[in-house]
C-alpha cells in the first residue's frame, strides 16, 4: 500500500485560520474542552506555518546562489504599517 504525502495546506489559508482560532479563544465563549481543542489546532497550524516559511526560506537561498556563492542582500522592511 502506498502512503501519500499529505498536501500542503495554503499559508494564507493557514494563517487565516489560526487567526480565527485566536479570535474565539480570546471571546471566552469556549470551554475548557472546546479551548483544549482549539489550542492544539493552533499549535498544529503554527507549525506548518513555520515549515512553509522555512521552505520558502530555503528556496530564496538557492535562487539568491550564484557560482557556489550565496550573496545576501538587505532586507528592507516596509514601515508603513
């Protein structure tokens, strides 16, 4: 039997949702079972934010190495916010 890789969830779509879940823990209108629940979702969603940022992390380096050299380049933030 062939095991197949679970497809990645959408950042956006990811961060969306976690951003929903903060929303219903910090409106107290859940239980401590519904709280518990949500959490670990939020953990769950966390993470895979966190592995989608680290891929794209990686694959900006690789785009950014030229000749076996990696060259950096300064990250300017935009402050308007």
């Amino acid at each position: 039997m062939a095991t197949r890789k679970k497809a990645p969830l959408d950042f956006e779509q990811s961060l969306a949702e976690l951003q929903q879940l903060v929303e219903r823990l910090e409106g107290g209108e859940l239980s401590l079972e519904e709280s518990l629940s949500a959490f670990e979702q939020g953990i769950r969603l966390t993470r895979d934010c966190q592995g989608a940022l680290g891929q794209a992390e990686q694959k900006v380096q690789m785009l950014l190495e030229r000749d076996g050299e990696t060259r950096t380049e300064p990250f300017e933030a935009d402050d308007q916010a």
